[in-house]
C-alpha cells in the first residue's frame, strides 16, 4: 500500500447524494486508475488516467466521474445516477513511459468501503 | 481482446503441503502477466510478474509462477503452504498489442491453508 492513500477508509452515503473519494500517490507516477470490488466479481475499471488533464473511461463508468488536475491526486465521484453503490473501491498508479507499452507493475492503495444509509 | 480466468473460485491447503492457484490467459500477442494478494480489507499487494525471460518467475514470501505459453497458463505456486499465505489471490494481465491498457483482472481465487 505504501506511497498511496485512500481516504476515507469507509464512507456512507445517503440516496440521492454525491459522494467523493479521495486517491493521492507520492510515488511520481503518471497514471492512475479506478477499480471497484464487488464480492465474487474481481475488479472492474471504472475509469483511468495516463496524464494530468486526461482520463478515460473503463468498463462500469456509468454514475462516476473523476478529475485529474494534478499527477498526484485522482478523485473519483459517486453520483447519484449510481443506483448500487455499495462495494470496495481501489485505486492504483503506475509508471507510464509515455508512448511505450506500459510494462510497469500496478500499485494499490488501502481501499474505501463505500456502504448506503 | 485479453482476458484472464481463475477457475476456482476456492483452494484448500494443510499447512506445509505445495499450494497451487491457476490462471488462464487470452491475448493476441505475447501477454504481460501479474499475481497480486489481498488480505481482508486491505488493498492489492503485488507478488510477482512475468514480462519476458526465464519462464518460471520468483517473487514475495516464496512464491513462483510458471508462465506456460503453450498451454496459456500462469499458475501461482508455493512449495510449503503457511497459514498466514491464507487470502484472496488475483491473476491479471496485459496484452501489449492492446497499447496503453490498464491491467485486466481475474476474479480471484480464495486461499485457505490449514493448520
């Protein structure tokens, strides 16, 4: 888990409510990304970013937006337009090497529990 | 389009017995393969990869896979099992072809060793 935090380490929502969590790295990597853990459902992308300013949608990014306005932040909202919620949600970084195929090992961070009041 | 399949969803080990967790892959090319490791409510903690090389691949706290091309397999294995091994294994993989895409996960095999 070392260089990338998570917070917080649960978070409830209320329906109809937006919530934001929070993934900073330390690491100097340039790419990022979002995953969400469902029991029995490995993890599924929802969104991912190579460069500041830039990012792209993964396979669940319906109800979830993010932002990438500096290369160590990278925060992933969960609108209300996201009916089931509820799951683990990681983020992880990697070295990008620009245009070269990404060799580089992914990095996880401690994870945020989302759960609906 | 890559791909990656774990087919059981459950291991049982005795403690000191070899373990072994599959993994299956599909790819267009020669694929980027990972194993990482899950402990309750903790995120992914990497253990070994394969890029290129030497076919059996060494990693964190006595763990190997075997990349096998002919057979697309991956399998993580350990010689002497340990109860703290017990957790939630992950195989992923990256095809290059694909460019600049983000790893592509199984769904996780459990690991329960026993003592």
């Amino acid at each position: 888990d070392g260089g990338i935090t998570q917070s917080p380490k649960y978070l409830f929502r209320k329906e109809g409510q937006n919530v934001t969590l929070s993934c900073e790295q330390n690491l100097n990597h340039d790419a990022m990304y979002w995953y969400r853990q469902d029991p029995g459902q490995g993890l599924r992308l929802i969104y991912y970013s190579q460069i500041v300013n830039d990012f792209q949608k993964g396979d669940i990014a319906e109800g979830y937006s993010v932002s990438r306005e500096k290369k160590e932040s990278f925060p992933l909202t969960v609108t209300s337009a996201q009916k089931n919620p509820t799951a683990f949600y990681l983020c992880a970084s990697s070295i990008d090497l620009g245009s070269g195929i990404r060799k580089e090992t992914q990095y996880f961070g401690p994870g945020t529990r989302l759960l609906v009041l | 389009a890559q791909s990656v399949a774990q087919p059981e969803d459950q291991v049982n080990v005795a403690e000191g017995n070899p373990l072994t967790v599959k993994c299956t892959y599909s790819v267009s090319g020669n694929p980027y393969l990972f194993w990482y490791v899950q402990y309750p409510n903790r995120g992914l903690q990497f253990l070994l990869k394969y890029i290129t090389g030497d076919n059996l691949v060494k990693g964190s706290y006595g763990f190997e896979a075997e990349f096998n091309k002919s057979q697309t397999s991956f399998h993580l294995k350990k010689p002497s099992a340990l109860v703290s091994d017990s957790a939630l294994y992950f195989c992923a993989v990256r095809d290059p072809i694909s460019g600049n895409t983000p790893l592509v996960f199984g769904k996780g095999t459990r690991l329960s060793v026993i003592a």
